[in-house]
C-alpha cells in the first residue's frame, strides 16, 4: 500500500468516524483536521466516490495568459536593439511583427531582465560591447550619451595620471559673492577628480586646482602626467605669454586641444550637476565657505563611491580602487 493509498482510506475513515458519531467537530478533533478540511473531503467524496479523495495533481506552472518565453526575448531584442525606445515604441515595434504584448507587460518583464530604464540598457550594451557586439549607430550613440566617457574609449591611457582633462564650468551664484565656477581636473585612468569652487574663470584660479590638487598628488605616487586636454576657454588659451599656457610648459606637459570637451570631464560635470549643485544652490544666502566646505564632502565621495562610475571604463570600481589596482599591460585599452 503506497502512501496515496493510505491517506484516501484516513479520509474515508474520517468521514465514517464523523457519520457514526453524528458530530463533526468530535471526529475532526481525533483525527486532527480542520472543519474545513473536513467538509472539502465530504464534497469531493459526494461527486467522485473514493477517488475523489486522492490527491489533487499540482498546479501548471504555466499559464494560458502567461507570456510565452520567445516573446519575452525577442522583446529584450528589441530593448537593446533601440535602448532610448519606451514601452509604448516597444510595443508598437512589436505589434508590427504580429506580438501583442501591452506596455505594462513589457516594462515588468524588462524589469526582471535588469533592462527595465535606459541607464541599466545602458550598461548592458557596453558589457556586450566590451564582449564582441558590433554596435548600430543608434546604440553607438545612446551609449556615449549616457556616458560621455565612452566615446574617449580609444584613447585609453596606460596608467594613472599619464592623460588629465580639465574644463570650466558654472555651477551656482551666492548673494554676495556672485557667480561660482567649478575648475575640475580629471584623470582619465581612474576617474579620480580634483576641483574647486572659485568666483574667477581666469587662468590663475584653473592653475590653482592643477599646482594645489592634481600634480602635487601625482608626484607623491611617483607618476607625472603627459597630456592635459582642455576646452578652447580663455583660461587655458593664449599666446606664449599666457600663465597657463607657461604653467604646462614649465611642468613638461603637452597641452592638447580636442574638439568637442573630453567626454571624461563632461560625466565628471554632469555628476557635480546631479549629485551637489542642484541641492546645493537651493539657498544662496549661504557663506562661501559652507558651499566649499559641502563640496569638499561630496568629491570625497564621488572618487570612494564606484556607484558614481558604472560602465566604462571603472566598470563599477571607485577612483580610489582604480588607482589601486595594478596598471594594465602597455598597450591594453579596454572597449567597454
């Protein structure tokens, strides 16, 4: 007799023990089941004889209105294929393949795949680039949207300090003091920021961040950088005479002009925006040491948190333990 067979006949027995007594509760109560027990096995007795008292087979796993899987991944497909698409695009997208599938649907399955918002595709594609995918123009381009710094990926540099960029940028304005810009230097290797708030755009105050912050913190790694790449601002250009211009030169570094800003420095300003200035300059009649003093914690932060450094090139990993880390071979630069 198998255990199936045992529990039909302790059902059967319950429910002649409940009819010789004439009272549930008593036979409930020896046999050790609920009321409501009970009354399921003396329905299930009355319409099927002893096999209903069997146990009922398990639930499907699977539901007629379940999404089936292949739908599922054609539409991850089609989150990466256009990252910057909704689930409204998506859906019409699919629709046009013959999937029904509502936007609510495609959120919550996006959701669970860790695509559901445009900064997690976002990293998904750079790790499938860094893995060998041939990117489209449209995915090529809302990557280094979402991280400036990946457009700057083939010109990687091989160690710490070797490759800075410093630009200028309008952060707030105080009562009293007036317009404040921040001067930020950034290494390319490792993300590690340098900066500081000053009231000047002039070239002394983005001296300042370079002779105080930057190069002093190189040299005492025993590393001294090559190439600083700045904007085309009147504070890093000029004639021979130019004190920054001569600052570069006395100091043995090439001074390089791109384009368009360095990508590095651009993430670096839109993580200040995000992260200090749109809180910080909420009150403006705060004092000028309080604003640097905020600041201050909040760079400390920025270069020990690897939250503030997802995807290329710390992949994850805090400026500091960047800077940690082994330098990698001559030569390597990474792709994603």
């Amino acid at each position: 007799m198998n255990d199936e067979h045992l529990e039909v006949r302790q059902r059967l027995a319950l429910l002649e023990l409940a009819q010789s007594l004439g009272n549930v509760a008593e036979a409930c109560r020896r046999s050790g089941v609920t009321r409501t027990q009970y009354y399921q096995y003396r329905r299930r007795h009355d319409r099927h004889g002893p096999d209903g008292l069997r146990n009922l087979p398990p639930i499907a796993r699977t539901h007629p209105g379940m999404t089936p899987a292949q739908v599922i991944e054609r539409t991850a497909a089609l989150a990466l294929a256009h990252p910057g698409a909704g689930c409204n695009r998506l859906e019409q997208l699919l629709r046009d393949e013959g999937l029904l599938v509502s936007g609510v649907t495609i959120q919550k399955h996006l959701g669970k795949l860790g695509l559901g918002s445009r900064a997690e595709r976002c990293l998904a594609l750079q790790q499938r680039i860094a893995e060998g995918l041939a990117p489209s123009a449209e995915q090529m381009a809302f990557v280094e949207r979402c991280n400036p710094a990946f457009r700057e990926r083939g010109n990687a540099p091989s160690r710490p300090g070797e490759s800075l960029s410093q630009d200028t940028m309008l952060v707030g304005q105080l009562r009293g003091v007036g317009r404040l810009y921040l001067h930020g230097v950034v290494d390319t290797f490792s993300q590690y920021a340098f900066a500081l708030l000053h009231n000047s755009k002039r070239a002394e105050a983005a001296i300042t961040v370079l002779f105080g912050q930057a190069l002093p913190f190189f040299e005492g790694r025993g590393l001294t950088p090559r190439v600083l790449q700045t904007s085309g601002g009147r504070e890093f250009c000029g004639g021979p005479s130019h004190p920054y211009e001569l600052f570069l030169m006395l100091n043995g570094i090439v001074h390089e002009r791109p384009a368009a800003i360095n990508g590095h420095t651009q993430r670096f300003h839109e993580a200040v925006k995000a992260g200090f200035a749109r809180e910080a300059f909420r009150d403006r009649d705060q004092s000028m040491a309080d604003v640097q003093a905020k600041f201050g914690d909040w760079l400390r932060r920025y270069n020990a948190d690897g939250r503030c450094h997802q995807g290329y090139p710390n992949q994850g990993l805090s400026p500091v333990d960047v800077l940690q880390r082994p330098a990698p071979a001559a030569g390597a630069t990474g792709g994603g």
